[in-house]
C-alpha cells in the first residue's frame, strides 16, 4: 500500500475540494490515461486495486505510471465511542482529487488493450472517469 515515509505533522483537517485541477491534468508520460471527472478522496487501497486490475489485464506488459499519491492522512474514531477525548487515530491515507486531474498513464500496449485496462481500473475507484488518448486531446 502507498503511505508516506514521513510526515512533518501526524493529522490534519479536512479541507475543501472546490474547483478544477490545476495540476497533473495532461499527459506526462504515456500514451493513454485514466482521468477523474469528479471530486472526491482516493484510497491507498483503492489505488493498489486499480493498479493490480491494469497489470493483470495487460499481463504485466507495457508501462503503468500512477500520477496520484495518497499522502492526507484521514482520522477515525472507533464505534460507539462518545463525543469528546480528542481527534481518532488515522484510519488510512488518501489522494484528494479534483475534476481534470490524470491518475494513470500507460505506455507501449496497444489501443484496445489500454482502453479495456483502463475500465477495469474506473472500476475499481470512487470517483467517476474518462479515458484520454494521446492522439485525440
């Protein structure tokens, strides 16, 4: 699973989502992509699970790049614990991702099966995607 090495502070707030993605919204480094076209929070395991759904589909063929990494840790108190006593224990680290924002890139495997990896990992993800090619942005 993907986790920071370290981290300057152990929690943080939650934040806000608004907005487009500014950044990591045009291919860098392959030929197809994976982009978000909503907001929402993005797992370490849920990354890991679209990622083994792309090496397994292409037979481990090609080059996968993930352009996301979960880095904000998120906190949780345990069930049926009352109000008070302080912020919960981190329970998993996501990626926060806004619409625009490319979360996998893949080289040398053909179009077809880029396309079909590609959908197997939206799948597997919380957030809604489109499939971007190269050759027709």
């Amino acid at each position: 699973m993907l986790t920071p090495k370290r981290q300057k502070y152990r929690k943080q707030q939650r934040g806000s989502m608004k907005g487009l993605a500014t950044r990591g919204t045009k291919l860098s480094f392959g030929d197809f992509g994976l982009q978000s076209i909503q907001t929402g929070w993005i797992t370490s395991r849920q990354l890991e699970s679209a990622r083994r759904a792309i090496s397994n589909y292409t037979q481990r063929g090609g080059r996968t790049w993930i352009t996301v990494f979960p880095d904000k840790p998120i906190s949780k108190k345990p069930p049926e614990v009352r109000m008070g006593g302080g912020k919960g224990d981190i329970e998993a680290y996501v990626a926060p991702v806004k619409p625009g924002r490319i979360m996998f890139e893949m080289a040398g495997v053909t179009a077809d099966v880029a396309r079909e990896a590609l959908r197997l990992a939206a799948h597997k993800l919380p957030v809604k995607t489109r499939i971007l090619i190269k050759g027709e942005m």
